[in-house]
C-alpha cells in the first residue's frame, strides 16, 4: 500500500459532526510522495448547490482538487484518499509544489 498522511488538524473530531452537516471541508493537506496535496471535499448535494450559484453568477465552475464522497466523516474522507493513492489517480490532481 502507498504511504500517504492526511493532515486533519488535532481537533477534527470536535468539530467532524460540523463538516458533515455543512457537505463540505476545504483545503486539506495530504502528502504522497513528497508532494503536497490541498484537497477539496463535497457531498453531491452540496455540490450541486455551490455549483448551481456558481453558474448563475459566473456561467462556468472549476472544482480544482475536488473529491465527492457520500458523507464528510474522518472515515470518508481516508477512505477516499486511499482509493485515490491506491489507483494513482491522485498524481492527476494538482500538487502545492509541482513544477
């Protein structure tokens, strides 16, 4: 299995049940194989609602470094991330220090 860290701040669990009800976490770092990550995390409704403003007021959206998973919580996301590590398909995002 490829090594990955997931920088969750020390008190995520205090407030995790927030994020989930929000559908939505922002810039969350994650490093893999000396890249860094800043990940963007959605459920589909929430999703759906930032992209419909989004389109009314600009006529275009671009989710850099977005994930959509079913629902916010520690496991959600980690299981995410591993999938992503897992399949490669992370190297496709942007990292913070890529050339």
């Amino acid at each position: 299995m490829p090594n990955f860290e997931i920088h969750f701040s020390t008190d995520f669990s205090e407030y995790e049940w927030e994020i989930e009800a929000k559908g939505w976490y922002g810039d969350l770092p994650v490093t893999w194989r000396g890249k860094l990550y800043m990940l963007n995390f959605f459920d589909p409704v929430r999703l759906n609602q930032d992209l419909q403003g989004e389109l009314e007021q600009n006529s275009i959206a671009l989710l850099l470094n977005t994930v959509i998973i079913d629902r916010l919580t520690k496991n959600g996301i980690t299981e995410a991330v591993s999938k992503l590590v897992n399949s490669g398909e992370l190297s496709e995002f942007k990292s913070e220090n890529s050339n």
